[in-house]
C-alpha cells in the first residue's frame, strides 16, 4: 500500500508541475488555453488525488486504530504525521475550490469571475501543497530506496518553490487582469 501511494504521490508530483507551467503560461497568455489533453491530464490528476485520498484514510485508520489500542497518540512526537494529514484535508478543501472556479462550456473550460477570494484560496492551495510535499519529501524518497536523499531534497525544494512561485504569481497577474485591465 505505501509503495504504491508512492508512485501515485511522485505521479502527483510531475502532475502538479505540468499543470502549474501550464496553467501558470495560460493566465499570463503566453500560450492557448483549452488544450485537450491537459484538460485529460487534469482528470488523471484528479483520479490520482481521489487515489492518493483513499490510501492516505487508510493509513490514517490504521495509525488511529494503533494509538487508540496502546492509549497514547504521541501528538507531539507525530507532528509530520499529522501535519500530513491536516495539509493533505486542507488540499482536498482548496482542491474542490480550486476545479469549482471552472465553468464548462461544451469542451471549453473557463473560469468564473476571479475576485480577491479565489486569489486567497488559489494562493492557500499552493502553499498548502508546498507544506504537503515538504513534509512528505523525505518518506517518499526513502520509499524509492534513494539513499543520501539530502542531496536531493534541495534540489527537488528549489525546483518546487520556483514552479510554485511561478503558479502564485500566474493567480495574482491573472487576478489583475481580470479586476483591473479588463474593466477598463
């Protein structure tokens, strides 16, 4: 079970980079929106979240169901555990947001009038999924049998916090045109 939330967790992750550069370059208009195969790629993606969902419950049962039997649940020894957990309910929330400001039009997507909430909560998804990743990097390449696996969190960080920014920046330009440019 938690080989396989490893592969769907590293799937998720080129995922969400794909869709952030993407999605990040429509709402600059670098390039074309309504692209279909990264519409198919979003669904995929949402399967793989509605996966990793289910895998991260049972865990969480099973983690419940261990500290209920030995009457202890270390809170404070499971901080990353249950920070996991909080960030990965909080994506879910921001998540059903984030796929509810789109209107389908036929197969065109568009979406919905972007005012200062839909900033804050596309704002809120990127950083809750950089704390979700972050406190799952660690355990997911020691899935993977990569060892020295300190090398490489930098550099997966770096990468992470750039396409985020990249993403955070996209919604505040996107909020601007939308507000500003286009009423005038």
């Amino acid at each position: 079970m938690r080989k396989l939330n490893a592969i769907v967790s590293l799937l998720l992750i080129i995922l969400f980079l794909i869709h952030t550069i993407a999605g990040s370059f429509q709402m600059m208009k670098i390039i074309p929106g309504g692209n279909e195969m990264m519409k198919n790629l979003s669904y995929f993606m949402l399967f793989l979240i509605g996966v990793h969902i289910l895998i991260g419950i049972k865990l969480t049962i099973d983690s419940v169901k261990i500290g209920r039997k030995s009457g202890k649940f270390y809170f404070r020894e499971n901080a990353v555990f249950w920070t996991r957990r909080i960030t990965g309910f909080t994506m879910v929330v921001l998540i059903i947001c984030h796929v509810a400001l789109f209107t389908s039009n036929g197969m065109v997507f568009r979406l919905n009038d972007y005012n200062e909430v839909q900033l804050v909560l596309s704002i809120l998804l990127v950083l809750a999924l950089l704390i979700h990743i972050l406190a799952n990097i660690r355990p997911l390449l020691i899935s993977f049998g990569i060892s020295g696996f300190r090398l490489y969190v930098k550099d997966i960080l770096l990468v992470l916090a750039i396409i985020s920014l990249l993403g955070a920046f996209a919604f505040v330009i996107y909020y601007l045109r939308w507000n500003i440019m286009w009423r005038y």
